[in-house]
C-alpha cells in the first residue's frame, strides 16, 4: 500500500491512523482516510522553536462528546478543530487487494484531492 501525507508532525500519526483502521479495524481505504483523527503535541515539534504542549490533544469535531469528556476526565487537555482539519494531515492511498486483484484508492478531503486507480 504505497501512501503518504504532507502535514508537518502531524503526518506520521494520520498515517499510522490509517492503517489501523485499514488493517486492524478492516474499514475500506476510503473510510480509513475519512475517519475522524486526533494528534498528540506532546512531544517536542519538529520545527523551530520546537513547542510542545504536555497532555494536549488535538480532536476533529466528529468526535463524541462523550469520548471528549472521557478524555479531560483522564487528565488530556483538548483542543477541537474543525470535522475535516487539513491540521491531522491529508492522507492519500492506494491499496492492492491480493484476493480479488482490485486496487482501492483513497482521497483525503481534508484537502483538493482525487483517487482514481484504472
């Protein structure tokens, strides 16, 4: 599965992301990419002047309350940013399904993106 994502820091944590839920949750490319996302800050940014933010999240607003509230319950700090955040980065895919022979192809819409696979 050739895929990748600008987005700072927060790309590699999109990407693992989605192939969790593409691997372990068994969603369709598609529906891995379009899952709501968070990131942690804690760790030092990768960018000068290398901030970091100790117990902060980062949630898109398709997250439950309920999950929300679960999370400042166990000390995390939250900030909400908007349903779709080109801030959780823009994850695009192409994914071989060895069973049927199809390739599936995923479009962030965090971003202008198209997946076309012929």
């Amino acid at each position: 599965m050739p895929f990748g994502a600008p987005g700072g820091d927060s790309q590699v944590q999109a990407m693992l992301q989605v192939v969790l839920n593409a691997f372990h949750f068994g969603m369709d490319i598609q529906e891995a990419i379009d899952a709501p996302r968070f990131i942690t800050m804690s760790f030092p940014n990768s960018f000068a002047p290398y901030n970091h933010y100790p117990g902060l999240l980062g949630l898109e607003g398709r997250f439950s309350s309920s999950t929300h509230d679960e999370l400042i319950t166990l000390g995390h700090k939250i900030e909400e940013f908007p349903a779709y955040s080109r801030r959780l980065a823009a994850v695009e895919a192409v994914l071989y399904e060895p069973t049927s022979g199809f390739f599936r192809s995923g479009a962030d819409p965090r971003q202008p993106a198209y997946a076309i696979t012929l």
